[in-house]
C-alpha cells in the first residue's frame, strides 16, 4: 500500500514540476514579448502597426517545444518520465502545428528506441507506466503493430503478475489456516 501511495506522489510531483517549467518558459516568452513591443512602441512604432506585425506566439511556443524536446532526448528522456519527455514535447508541437515536420520526423525516429523502452519497462514490472507509454506513442501512431504486439506483452505480465499475487495469497491462507489449527 504505501508503495502505491509514492508512486502517486512521485506521478503528482513530476506533473506539478511539468507545469511549472512550462508556466517558467510562459512567464520568460511573456516578457520577452513585451519587452520587443515597447522596443517597438519606443522606435516610433504605432499600437496598430504593433497589432498588424506577425504573431509569433505558436511559432516561438513551438520553438520553446522543440528546444525542451531536443534536451530531453539529449538526456535520455524519451517516454519517460511523465510529463517531462521527448514525445509529449513533440506531440505538443504538433497540437500547436499538427504539420511540423521537425516534431514529425523526430517521432517517426525515435518510434523504435521508443518501443524497445517500453518493452523493458515491461520486463521490469512498471506495468502502469508501460501502459502509459503505449497510450502516448498511440497518441503519434494509433494503428502501428509494434504497440499492438506491446500491447499484447502488457496484458500478459499483467496476468503473470495477477497469478503470483492468487499464488501468494493461496499460500498466505495455507499458512494461516495451518497456524490456526495448530492453536
């Protein structure tokens, strides 16, 4: 029970951190933008030229994306952990332009590495998390086979794991039912 209760903590704590790092490079995107509009405002520009100039904010949300998504893939971070990897960074690139082709290609690429991470974080028992990296490489390619036959390894540990524990409980009332009429 109380490993449980840390993994929940743990998920929380790594999606409180996501979110601070991505309200951080808002805050510092914010600034920088309204830094170039008085830049802009101060060399003679209008606030109707200010208006009409380019909007930048999908481009340089995207950008911020792609340099979050390169560091963690420098880092290692490609499913994993929850909320501060290289696919949700690019599937976020693609929320923001689903036709990028950096993100586009970058998750075409990494699909295999992807896929064998999975595969080991299967064979290690982090059966939730497993299931939570196929639902997000889903989220990039819905019909691929790979996750289906992930998929399908996923269902058998967990069913592995469901006969150790019937295993270990059987015992558990053996024992118990032994030192019962013992006494």
């Amino acid at each position: 029970m109380p490993h449980s209760h840390f993994a929940v903590s743990h998920r929380y704590a790594l999606a409180l951190v996501s979110v601070l790092v991505l309200a951080a490079a808002g805050g510092i995107f914010w600034y920088s933008r309204a830094m170039a509009n008085a830049s802009f405002n101060e060399a003679g520009g209008s606030p109707v030229e200010a208006a009409a100039a380019p909007d930048d904010d999908a481009q340089s949300g995207t950008g911020i994306l792609l340099g979050l998504a390169r560091d963690a893939m420098h880092d290692g971070r490609l499913v994993a952990p929850a909320g501060s990897n290289a696919y949700e960074f690019y599937l976020s690139v693609l929320q923001l332009e689903p036709e990028n082709p950096t993100a586009r290609d970058a998750l075409r690429e990494s699909f295999p590495r992807a896929a064998v991470e999975i595969e080991r974080t299967i064979n290690q028992k982090d059966l939730e998390e497993a299931r939570r990296e196929i639902d997000l490489l889903r989220e990039f390619d819905r019909d691929n086979f790979t996750l289906t036959l992930l998929g399908g390894k996923l269902s058998a540990a967990r069913n592995i794991v469901m006969r150790q524990h019937e295993a270990e409980a059987e015992r558990i009332q053996q024992a118990a039912g032994r030192n019962a009429a013992a006494m």
